[in-house]
C-alpha cells in the first residue's frame, strides 16, 4: 500500500517533534526528512503556506546538517498541522 501525502506530513512532523524533544537528528532521520520535503513539495495540492514551509525546512536542511533552531520547528508544525 502506497503512503499517502497525509501521511508523509504526519511522519515528517513526527520526526520534527522528536528531533525538537531531543535537540539530536541522526544521519537516518535528516535523511529522511530530506526524502519526505522533496516528495512531498512535488505536490502542486498541498497549500501554498505548506509548501512554503517545506521550502523553508529543505533550505535549513541543506545549510546546516545539525538539528533544527526550536523556533523554526515549533513554526513549521503550526503550518503543518493545518494541512
């Protein structure tokens, strides 16, 4: 069964909640964020602001290989969970 866009946000927000609780990203979760944003940005019906997002979590992702600053988490999964 093919994974869903609905759930690929919810695994990406999953994966953001976490790495904010533990202020820690392994290789394996940055790699997966990585696939879900360029997967999920291929999405022409997600929402404007969500895609924007994406954009947002994919440029901090390629600069900086370390866990997200906490305000920008907290940011995106407001934006997020509106989809």
């Amino acid at each position: 069964m093919p994974i869903t866009n609905h759930d690929k946000l919810q695994l990406l927000k999953d994966l953001l909640e976490n790495q904010a609780a533990e202020h820690y990203m392994s290789t394996d979760e940055a790699a997966q964020i990585e696939r879900l944003v360029s997967s999920l940005s291929d999405d022409a019906s997600l929402q404007p602001t969500v895609l924007e997002t994406l954009g947002h979590i994919q440029q901090k992702h390629q600069l900086n290989h370390e866990p997200f600053e906490q305000n920008d988490v907290e940011q995106w999964l407001n934006v997020l969970s509106i989809e």
